[in-house]
C-alpha cells in the first residue's frame, strides 16, 4: 500500500487531519460512521492510478480535533470542512466526491451548499430518514437514544439505537465506522473507532439523521448526484433513503457489492463499482 501525504488543515473551530495519494483530479472520500481516512486504505491506492485521492477525519473523531470537545455538531459544519479541503487541494478545477453513510450525508450538503465546487457525487447509503413516509418513527427512535444515553450511558444507548434500526432491517452505523479492512497502517484503528463511539452516538447521530437535505436544490443538480445501495441491503434501513431520494429525484439507483459496509467486506468489488459510477 501506498504512503500517504499527511497534512493538517485549520478550520472553524477544529483542525483537520487529512491524507493525500496519487495524481490527477481531485476525488474527496468522505467517511462514515466512527471511521476516519484509514477506513478507505482498501480502495485509495487504486482509485490513486487515475486521481488525487484525499481522504480525513471528519472533526472530532480521531485526529481531527475540535477546539471545543463538547461543541455542537451540524452537518453545514461538516460540509463547510470538506469544501474547505477542495479549496485547499483543487482551487481551481471541481472535484469528484464520495460519501458513506453519515458521510454521505456531508456529500449531498456540500452538493447543494457549493454546486460549483463538485463535479460529481456518489452518496453511498446516506441515512437521511427525514425523507421517509415513516419518519415519525425514526424521529421517536433519535429521542429515546439520546434520553438513553443521557441517562444509562453509551453501551445501553447501542443497544437502543441498534434495536430501532433492526425493525426496519438494518445494519447499526457504529458497525460500518468500527469494522476497517486490514492494512499494515491498521493496527491503532480499533481504539481510534472505540473512542469515537461516544461522540458518534451522542453529536453526530442525532444531529446527522434530523437532517433534511433540499429536495428541490438536489433535484436541479440531480445530474451530478449518484445514490448508491449495497446489494445486500436491500429492504434494510440503511437501503431505504437512497432509494427513496432516487425515486423523488428520478434519478437511476446504483447498486455496489456487499451491504452498508461493502467498502469493508468487498473493498476491491465496491472500489471498481465506484470508479464506474464516478465517470458514469
């Protein structure tokens, strides 16, 4: 595997680590869940052979380190940070922009938020549940996680949050940021996404999943916008807000292998599916 470029980048009230490898246009991988720039060592270096591939930890997990470790978390913010690193990395030609998960909640945003800055975006199974005829569930299954947390702690908090998305069939988020393919970088990741559960559970999920993205703005970029399942979720929680959007936006599904964490079980199969989808 390839050695990084390793860099830091100052933005609003945090700092950024970030990852760079390869050359030509810039492509932004955004992770999901607990997972930081390591979780994308499975698809960087071939995705590198044709791009500047940039990868980070999203602020406050990891290495990205906030300025105020009980700050508020907003998936605006989150974007902002990400346009900060096409601003850093590509001023002067738009990028190419993969999400997974939560991350690509930060996708869509950055789409709608700075159209002329992205070329293209994959969002890989992005929980937005607000654009789901059953949303009230979901928004009673954020509350009791975060009374559950506040009351009884994070293990107890899981199993709530684990629960809820089960009857919709499923797979938790923490599962996706804590499960990382082997790499010889690999050996610091399972604390680094144990240590991160607290903030994911507690900031990211009940901010990320009451997020509402723009409808109509997405539908008048939907050419740039690809929503993307795994083929092994299908009918679960994780598969129904892309197919959803999809079918709003009426726009083409895009099915990779493996379920909501195909970038972990099938790295070299999910990385092929997205070199695809970002040309296509």
């Amino acid at each position: 595997m390839t050695s990084p470029t390793v860099g830091s980048l100052r933005v609003n009230g945090a700092t950024l680590h970030y990852e760079m490898r390869g050359r030509g246009p810039l492509l932004l991988l955004i992770p999901g869940g607990t997972g930081g720039a390591s979780s994308f060592d499975g698809i960087a270096d071939d995705l590198a052979a044709e791009y500047t591939v940039a990868t980070y930890d999203p602020r406050g997990m990891s290495r990205s380190t906030l300025d105020e470790p009980e700050a508020e978390q907003r998936v605006s913010e989150h974007a902002d940070d990400a346009f900060r690193i096409l601003e850093l990395l590509s001023p002067h030609e738009p990028a190419r922009v993969f999400g997974a998960s939560s991350g690509a909640i930060v996708a869509v945003h950055l789409l709608t938020a700075h159209p002329e800055r992205v070329a293209r975006v994959v969002a890989h199974e992005p929980p937005l549940v607000e654009v789901l005829p059953d949303v009230m569930e979901h928004r009673a299954l954020l509350a009791r996680v975060e009374e559950t947390f506040r009351a009884q702690g994070l293990m107890p908090a899981m199993a709530v949050f684990a629960a809820g998305l089960k009857k919709g069939g499923g797979a938790t988020e923490p599962q996706a940021g804590s499960a990382q393919s082997p790499s010889p970088r690999a050996t610091a990741l399972p604390e680094r996404s144990a240590a991160n559960l607290p903030y994911f559970v507690g900031r990211i999920v009940p901010s990320f999943m009451s997020y509402a993205p723009d409808i109509d703005r997405l539908a008048a970029l939907s050419d740039r916008l690809v929503l993307a399942c795994g083929e092994d979720s299908r009918g679960e929680l994780p598969y129904r807000p892309a197919a959803a959007l999809a079918e709003r936006l009426g726009t083409e599904l895009r099915h990779f292998p493996g379920g909501h964490i195909g970038l972990t079980t099938h790295p070299a199969e999910f990385g092929e599916a997205l070199g695809k989808a970002l040309h296509t």
